[in-house]
C-alpha cells in the first residue's frame, strides 16, 4: 500500500533499541513491592511486585477483572478516592514512597498523568482543556507562557495541525482519536515523569489507533509509559516490556519480544495465543 | 518430549493450525518416498524409476506452495504469536527444506538417466546404500522430531550430521581411486560424485528441520544453546 501511495506508514518499524540488553540497561522509575488492594472484604491485588523501566513503554494485560486496572490506579494513587478501597505494600516513583502520608497527591497525580479507556475531554473550550492542569498548578506566569504551554502540549499529542484554527470550540465537538489525543495533551500538559494508560485505543478506529501508537512512540523518549491494552497485538507493538496479570496476581514479566515469542508460563502462553485455559 | 498445549478457543483456528502440520507431515512422507525411490534407481540403474521420480518432483513442488499459502493466509488472518507464531514461521522453513530435498532426490535420478553403464567394485555399491540409508534415517527422525516437537531428538538429529559428512568424504577418496584406476571409469564416477554430494546436501536438510523443530518446542535457538553449552 505503501510504495502505491506513496503514503509513508503511520507506525515505525518496529524499534531495533529494544533489545533485551538495553532494557536490562534502563534505569528503574518505579518499584513497586508486594502491593495489595483489598475492596472491602475483596482481595483484588495479591501482592504485586514490578520494576517499570525509565522512558520505556510497559504494557499489562490480562483476562477482564485481573486487576490491570486496579494496579494502575494504585501508580498515581487514584484508588484513594474509591469508597472501600485499601491498598498495601510499597511503590516508589525515584526512590520515594509515593504513599507517604506527608506527600501531595495532587502534585503527585501532575508527576504521574493518566489518559483513561473513554475520552473524557471537559465541556470546555479545547485551549482550556489543556490549560486546566497548568492552571491550577500555576505553571505559567502570563497568558503567553500558558499559549507556549498548550501549544506545544497539542502538538507533541499530535494534535495541533488538526486545532490551531479552533481553538475555542468544545473539545467534545472532536472525533474521538482526536478527543484521545486532546486528553494526551491534557495529561503532557503538566510535564509529568510518568503516564499511565488505560486501553487508551478501545473506542478508536485502526488508523486512529495508529496515531496514538505512533504518539506513544514518540512520547517514551521523553516519559515513562504504562499502558493496559486488552490487544495483544497492541502490547507487542507499542510496550518494550510486559507483564501478565491473572485473577489478582502478577504471573509473567519481561521483554515484550521474548513475551511474545516464547513465554515461559503456560498461562501466560494460553492467554495471549487464545487458548482454553 | 514437547508439553501438550490446550486447544484454542477459535476452533476454526485450531483446524488451520492442525492442516498446516498435517501438509507438512504429507510432505515429509512425499519427499522420504522421493529420496528411496531416486537412490535405489541409482543404485539399480533403473531409468524409469528415475524418469517416475523426475515427474514426482513437481507434486512436491506444488506442496510446498500449498503450504506456503496456508501459512501467509494464517499469519493475515490470524496473527499468531508465541507458539503458534513458531510453527507456522517454521512450517515455511521445513517446507522448503523438504522441496530442496526433493530437488536433490530430482538431481539423482537426473544423473541416473546419464550414467549407460556401471561397472563398479560391489563394495561401493554398498557405500552408497549405506549413505542413503543413513540420510533417509536421519531425514525420518528430524521429521519425527518435528512432528513430535521433541527437542531432545532434534539435538540428537543434529549430532549425527557429522557421520554423513565423514561417509561422504570416504566415498569421495573410494571415487578418486576407481578414476586413478581406470581413466574409463571417469565419466561415471563423475556421476556418482555429483550423487553422493546431493546424498551430503540431504542430510544437511535434515539438520535444518532438526533445527526447526528444536526452536518450535523450545524458542531458542540450537546453535546458540549448544555455543552456550560449550563454553560453561
Ligand atoms: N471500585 C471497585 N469496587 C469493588 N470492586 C472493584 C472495584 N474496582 C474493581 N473491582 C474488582 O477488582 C477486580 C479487578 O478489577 P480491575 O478493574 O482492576 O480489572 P481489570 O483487569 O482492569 O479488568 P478489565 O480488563 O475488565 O478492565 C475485579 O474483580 C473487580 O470486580
Ligand atoms: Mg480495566
């Protein structure tokens, strides 16, 4: 299709960096350690324990209701809000205990950004759905730094040659690829270390799908990636590593490649070749 | 001996992943048959037999495509991964394998048609047998091994490739002398010659598929785990 075109495609060949060595080279972001979450009397998370490698893409899968997304939350703290909710063990963003009773969760949720399964861009203009995170954390000192701000957040999301013209429309008035990115730009907008995704593709058509992978490729450079993907193809393709959790515990982890080629665990290899298990 | 895997929840993909092992199995019992047929022709200077051979070729040839095809549409359709991914990327390595064997078992009989006469010591007709034999054994087990997805036979395969070497340099020397011998034996040996070199190129295929089979059951590769196995 490509050479017919002479369209070029929208995702790069696959990364000849993420090798097992340079992985293995990477610094550690996050440690978490024999993390549990308990939902009233419901154990959801039994002990979890990761390293998730500096400026790489880790992707989680596993069957519904494993936990992917119940780990996730517990990265940026956001199963503090849920009634009920009770987590245990340790995770460390840098070395720091990000559960130390003497932090700021709200500055911790800018250090650690989330894109969630549903654009949920705010009834707001597309300029103050970018500019809301930077507000409220005072990044900008005047209305040509909160431009600088949002424009560039728009375009490292991809998004700018789509909006610079409409800035002030709604953001729910765009498609949903592009409500997907405008919500990337949301959460790049207040320079976090970390982003976490939840099946940020799951409403998106192929080639909007394409964007956003190519938009996370391009973002690992820059920022540590988590990202929950229900496709298989989608975890290979995008994450450097992976891990596979299953009904509340973390079975496998490793190398996307070596994930995919040749699994050690045979749930691991059940569940991503579609197999009874 | 290979972990049994469980079956997948798409059945019809199952039945695809199940033919492509089946045509594979087909093709191994189609070019094991082409390899004895085309050696005891030789070894029979049975000029029909080899002409039959010649013809059957092309059924060969027309399985590999066949499985090449079912393999490209499973990979479109399916995208496999993991084990799955390993047979059918190796089901298109063993299937060409086995049509480059079936071009040798063609070069054999080709060279049959040539050779008028053979008046040769019986001892090398031996030799001969005996090379066949030994490659027709190993192209058997390296099948078995993939079939069976049996790592261990695999190695096992690969480490007998060195028998069919030394025999084929022996035959070489045994050639060498009937030609030293008598200048009118040339034309023939030369035939031979170009024989025993397909008969060596044989068992070099059946180290392939060996190969094959240990990185289907176990992801790794031969020669970079037995580089790894010397050097501890
Ligand atoms: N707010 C909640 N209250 C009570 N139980 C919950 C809550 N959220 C999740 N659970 C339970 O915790 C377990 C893990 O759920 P979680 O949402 O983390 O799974 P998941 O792996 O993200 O699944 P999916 O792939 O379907 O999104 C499930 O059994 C779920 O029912
Ligand atoms: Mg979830």
């Amino acid at each position: 299709m490509d050479t017919l075109t002479g369209n070029t495609r929208v995702t790069q060949s696959p990364d000849v960096t993420s090798t097992p060595v340079e992985l293995s080279k990477r610094t550690t972001r996050l440690t978490a350690r024999d993390v549990t979450v308990h939902y009233g009397s419901k154990q959801a998370l039994h002990g979890i324990s990761i390293d998730i490698p500096d400026r790489a893409v880790t992707s989680f899968i596993g069957p519904s209701g494993c936990g992917k997304s119940t780990f996730l939350r517990c990265i940026n703290r956001m199963n503090d809000t849920i009634e009920g909710a009770k987590v245990g063990g340790t995770i460390k963003l840098d070395g720091e205990d990000i559960y130390d009773p003497s932090l700021d969760v709200v500055e911790l949720r800018a250090r650690i950004g989330m894109v969630f399964q549903k654009p949920n861009p705010f009834p707001k203009s597309i300029y103050d759905n970018v500019a809301y995170g930077p507000r409220i954390h005072g990044l900008a000192r005047s209305r040509a730094e909160m431009d600088e701000i949002v424009h560039s957040s728009l375009r490292k999301a991809g998004l700018w040659q789509e909006v610079k013209d409409r800035l002030a429309e709604p953001g729910t008035g765009l498609s949903g690829g592009q409500q997907q990115r405008l919500c990337i730009a949301r959460a790049i907008a207040v320079s976090p270390e970390v982003i976490l995704m939840d099946e940020p593709c799951s409403a998106l058509d192929p080639i909007a799908t394409a964007i956003i992978e190519e938009l996370i490729d391009e973002l690992r450079e820059n920022y540590t990636i988590v990202i929950v993907t229900h496709s298989m193809q989608q975890a290979a393709r995008v994450s450097q590593k992976t891990a596979f959790f299953h009904l509340g515990n973390l079975v496998e982890e490793g190398n996307t490649s070596d994930i995919f080629t040749n699994p050690r665990n045979k749930q691991t290899q059940d569940y991503i070749t579609g197999r009874i298990g | 001996m290979a972990t049994a895997l469980n079956e997948h929840i798409v059945t019809s993909y199952e039945d695809e992943l199940i033919n492509l092992n089946k045509a594979i199995s087909e093709m191994g019992g189609m070019v094991e048959q082409a390899i004895t047929d085309a050696a005891n022709a030789l070894l029979k200077l049975d000029h029909k037999a080899a002409q039959d051979v010649r013809q059957y070729d092309k059924r060969i040839d027309g399985m590999k495509d066949r499985i090449t095809e079912m393999a490209v549409s499973i990979i479109a359709r399916r995208q496999p991964i993991a084990v799955d991914l390993r047979m059918v990327v190796t089901a298109i390595q063993v299937a060409n394998d086995l049509e480059r064997t079936g071009d040798m078992a063609k070069q054999l009989a080709k060279r049959t048609v040539q050779i008028e006469s053979l008046a040769l010591a019986p001892k090398f007709y031996n030799g001969v047998k005996h090379m066949t034999d030994l490659v027709a054994r190993q192209l058997k087990a390296a099948l078995d091994a993939y079939a069976s997805r049996d790592a261990a036979k695999a190695v096992d395969v690969c480490a007998h490739d060195d028998e069919v070497d030394a025999m084929h340099t022996s035959l070489f020397r045994e050639l060498l002398t009937y030609m030293m011998e008598d200048p009118r034996n040339i034309s023939q040996c030369i035939h031979l010659l170009f024989c025993t070199k397909s008969l060596e190129r044989v068992g070099d295929h059946a180290t392939n598929i060996a190969e094959a089979a240990y990185y289907l059951e176990t992801g790794r590769q031969l020669g970079q785990d037995e580089t790894q196995r010397q050097q501890l």
